[in-house]
C-alpha cells in the first residue's frame, strides 16, 4: 500500500482521520512487536507469512488503550495498515 491510499483510507473513518502521525506510528509499531500474540490464538489453518483478518480482542483492547481510539476503530487501522504492521519489526522508535 503507498502512502497516499494509506492516508486516504484512514481519512474515510472519522475517529481515524483525527488520529496523529505519532498514534498511527505508534499503532504500527506496536501491531508489529505484538505479531507473536496476534498470530497465537488463530486457528492452525491461518498462515503466519500473512496478517489475520480479525484481531484477538485483548490485542484490540490494548492498543484501543495505547493509541485512544476506541475498539471499532483499532478493528478498522487493522484492516488498512495490516499488511504494513504485518511486514516486520523494522518500524524502530522507542516509546
């Protein structure tokens, strides 16, 4: 995804829209760190090479928490940046 359709698609949520480039950094980043967690509790058939489609709702509720936006949104960032979090643990920063 280039970054154009990236802002484009988050601009389409208004929660997300209000978001600033440090939450979704920081959204990204932790996604990426948590892809261990994410990927445990899906069914055996879901390939790791590849981002789940739903998040586990403790993952959900954590970054809900780290970012401030509520759940509903944190299920929408997942299905626009998934593939980006997906892609490794090279977003570097530190929190």
């Amino acid at each position: 995804m280039d970054v154009g359709s990236l802002f484009l698609a988050i601009q389409q949520h208004r929660e997300l829209a209000a978001m600033s480039y440090i939450d979704l950094g920081r959204f990204l980043r932790y996604a990426s760190l948590l892809k261990d967690d994410i990927i445990q509790p899906q069914p055996h058939t879901i390939s790791i090479m590849a981002a789940p489609d739903i998040l586990p709702p403790s993952i959900t509720s954590f970054l809900s928490n780290v970012v401030a936006i509520s759940p509903k949104s944190v299920d929408a960032l997942w299905d626009i940046t998934k593939d980006l979090a997906w892609a490794g643990r090279e977003m570097g920063g530190k929190d």
